[in-house]
C-alpha cells in the first residue's frame, strides 16, 4: 500500500532523523533502539548509521519527545499534546472561514484536521478553484484519487457552483475513484457533466490515501476507521443528492476525523502525477 513511508522514499532527505524515529514509534512501541534503526533503514532505504539514530534518540529524549523504561522507547504522551495545542493553533491562522490559506512563501509541509466531511469537501474544492498551489496561469490540470468520491453530506445548490468554477479553472483535471458504490456512481456522473475526464469507477491502486495532485504539491488526505465506516454507510445506501438531502437536511451530520497534509515536494508531486496518469493511459489503449 501507499502511504507516508513510501511516499518519503522517493525523496528521503525531506524527512530528518527525528521525523523517521516520530513515524516508526507513531505505529508501534516500545522499541528498542535497535529495533527503531532496522525500521528506519527498512521504510525509508535510509544510510542513517545506528550510531546516529542512537545519538538522534538520545537528544529527543532531552526534549522530552521521547521516554524510555526498560530499554524501550516510546513517544512522550504530554509532549505530544503540547504538539497538539500548537497545531490547533496555528490551523486557526491556515483556516479563515473554512477556506484554507497557503502562504506566499510556503514550502515543507501543512496539517490540518477536519471534524466535518462537509467542510472538508467544500474546503478542498475552494483550496483547488483558488489555485493557490498552481505553477502558473498554464498550469491547468488537477489530478486525484478518492477511495468513495467526495461529496458534502450537507450539500447546499452553491456547492453546485463551486465545483462547476472548479472545473472552469482546472478544465483539464482527472479522477480516479478506487471504490463503486451507488452514490460513488451519481458522483461520478456529476464530475462528468461539468467536464471532468473520471477513471472507470472502482479502479483499484496501491493506495489508501485520498490524494491530490496540484502543481509541485500533493494533498494528501487519510480518514480513520469509523470515519470510513460512516461514509461507506451512506455512499452505499443513497442513490442521488435527494437521498443526502433526505438524511441531513434537518440533521446534524456526523462527526468524521480527517488529517489533511499539503505537502510542496516537486520530484514527490511529478512522480504522483505519473502513477495516477498511467492509468490513464492503459485506458486508452
């Protein structure tokens, strides 16, 4: 499957020590420092040298990124939630009315959380209408991936427009949705009528992320468990809007948790796009 680990190997210097040992111990702990190493050297094919991730463990443990007992390292709960606190804090200042803000000079990595697939949807659609992560006015084409399609579950008729701007300023974009449902179905029929090229529904790849591919950037977006259980719910039960309409019209929608990371990595974007394009191309053979 395709996830960070991958994704880091195509260009692994963008991932320092400290951020490989944060991945490894974020999937399982406590482990030793020998063990943190092989998973280093393994995920990310990095040259590190133990000595180095020993050394590199060592100065996370004065920060308090890390504790160990009895020979294990694992990742400091409280210093994580001080982490979390900042994040929140700095996502109020990327998020101004839902709509999300790139600096002029951005460059590494943004994070952000959402609780509401509504605002999630509508928020990337507005991020990508902006084209605030475009190369330049050529720069036409958006590529992507979605495991269901992606459709606000409180739908209003401007949604209609935003997406129809959308796909006016980004008329050369594709997509790809890896799993049919019927709701995934009328979705697809959408994106069609406003022009937009859609993979055979049901198009399997390698990956579990919802990814985006705009300019030199990748937006990466990963559900939890229960957050995909709810929408799978839904997408397999509705046939077309007037079943969300239905559902959530006088009712609050579900809480869903989505971690979206906006990530400016030139040489990880144009080999995204390739593998995303190749399907494409089998297509039309």
């Amino acid at each position: 499957m395709m996830n960070r680990f991958s994704l880091l190997k195509i260009n692994p210097q963008n991932a320092g020590t400290k951020q490989k040992i944060f991945e490894v111990l974020s999937e399982k702990w406590p482990l030793t420092a020998k063990t943190i190493f092989e998973a280093v050297k393994k995920f990310y094919a990095s040259e590190l040298t133990y000595q180095a991730v020993h050394k590199t463990l060592k100065e996370m443990e004065l920060e308090k990124m890390v504790i160990k007992k009895n020979n294990g390292y694992s990742l400091n709960v409280d210093w994580l939630q001080g982490v979390k606190k900042s994040i929140e804090q700095v996502e109020k200042r990327y998020l101004e009315n839902n709509k999300i803000k790139i600096p002029q000079d951005f460059s590494g990595s943004i994070e952000l959380e959402f609780d509401s697939y509504t605002d999630l949807t509508v928020s990337t659609a507005e991020l990508i209408l902006s084209r605030q992560l475009a190369n330049g006015p050529e720069d036409k084409e958006m590529i992507c991936t979605l495991e269901y399609g992606w459709w606000p579950f409180k739908f209003r008729f401007e949604h209609f427009e935003i997406l129809a701007k959308m796909m006016f300023k980004n008329p050369d974009s594709k997509n790809i949705i890896r799993k049919k449902t019927p709701f995934g179905e009328w979705i697809r029929a959408q994106y069609k009528k406003i022009g937009a090229v859609s993979a055979p529904i049901g198009t399997k790849l390698e990956i579990d992320e919802d990814i985006f591919v705009l300019g030199n950037c990748l937006v990466e977006v990963k559900f939890d468990v229960a957050s995909k259980k709810i929408i799978e719910h839904y997408y397999s039960k509705w046939k077309n809007v007037e079943d969300a309409f239905n559902e959530f019209g006088l009712k609050e929608e579900p809480k869903i948790h989505a971690t979206m990371r906006i990530t400016k990595n030139p040489e990880m974007a144009a080999f995204m796009r390739k593998q995303l394009e190749s399907v494409f191309e089998v297509r039309g053979k």
